[in-house]
C-alpha cells in the first residue's frame, strides 16, 4: 500500500478505515444539523476505481477501492462530498466530486463503474458493526495499523453494507442515479 498523507486537521482519521472515518464524521459539529448521508461504494467484484484520492500510486491514476465510503451533507450551498481520502478538499460540490472522482455522467466501465448505496447519516451510525477482521491478514495481524478509538460495534456487518445486493439498508443507485437519490435530502431549514 503507497503511503497516505495526514487528514485534513480537525477530524478523526485512520488511514483504510474510510467506513469508520466516515462513521465518526458524521457526529462532527461541523455537519451535525444538516441534512447528510452516507454513501458506501463498491460493485460486485469489488473493483471500484476512484480518482483524485490520496492514496493513488500516481496523482493521474485512480485507485481500485474493494470499497470506499463518504458523507454527503446537504449544506447551504446545496450538496456536497465530505471525502477524507480525496485530494479535492473538502467540501466538494456533489457534481464537481462526481466528475473528477469517477468521471460523471459516464463512469469508469466495467470491472470499475461503481454502484452506491445511500444511507441516512443517523442509520449508518445505527447500523454499522465493524470489529476489523476484515482487515487482518491470514496471520491475524494487521495488514495496515487501526484507528485509536474502540470498534465500532458488535461483530461485523461491513461487508454486508458493500454488498449492493444486500438489503440491509438504504438505497442501492447507479451513478447517474446518485444526484437524484441524493436531492431527496431535506434542505437544509
């Protein structure tokens, strides 16, 4: 794995663990109260290229994510993507992530178009159980180093919630879908 710079200050990060980045943003003060939701992307086979994300092994080339997860908050200047990997900063405007980060309207093709499942904020922090085992080598031991807080949970669901068959919650869309699902988000009062 290619090294990864530093969050951006003031957020609780661990490089890998996007789904548990993801689960402590969404409590941050900094988004509390406005309407967000939390979008988990992956395919079936688990090849999900992402551009303009931090860990890339060249800034031009995407990076192939089993999956990856972010925040959209629906904020006073509409939409946008809270995506601690991604080089683009952060808030980005929803369209302007979507074109950069996976080349909106069209997509990557196959084996790397994404699928994404849309999940309100306050259900992802309901739903989500991670005890890290995915993240263990055959050995048992940590392929990358663990966040410092506690485990999110009891047991593990994580891997359901990338499955995008799975029912277990949310909204499963395409990309051109993914505007849509998202502008059912309350605006902000």
């Amino acid at each position: 794995m290619s090294p990864v710079r530093p969050s951006p200050a003031g957020f609780r990060y661990c490089a890998y663990y996007c789904e548990e980045n993801i689960w402590q943003l969404c409590a941050d003060p900094q988004v509390v109260g406005q309407p967000r939701a939390v979008i988990v992307i992956s395919n079936p086979a688990r090849t999900v290229a992402v551009s303009c994300q931090r860990a890339a092994p060249q800034p031009n080339l995407p990076v192939i994510w089993d999956y990856h997860v972010v925040l959209a908050v629906h904020g006073p200047q509409g939409l946008a993507i809270w995506d601690l990997d991604s080089t683009l900063g952060l808030p980005v405007p929803l369209l302007d992530y979507l074109r950069a980060s996976f080349a909106w309207p069209h997509g990557f093709s196959p084996p790397y178009e994404a699928c994404f499942r849309v999940i309100e904020a306050a259900r992802y922090r309901e739903v989500l159980a991670t005890d890290r085992s995915h993240m263990l080598d055959d050995s048992g031991r940590y392929r990358v180093p663990p966040p410092p807080w506690p485990a999110i949970g009891t047991g593990t669901n994580l891997m359901r919630l990338v499955d995008m068959d799975d029912p277990i919650a949310g909204e499963v869309v395409g990309l051109s879908e993914l505007p849509a699902a998202l502008a059912r988000l309350e605006p902000p009062g």
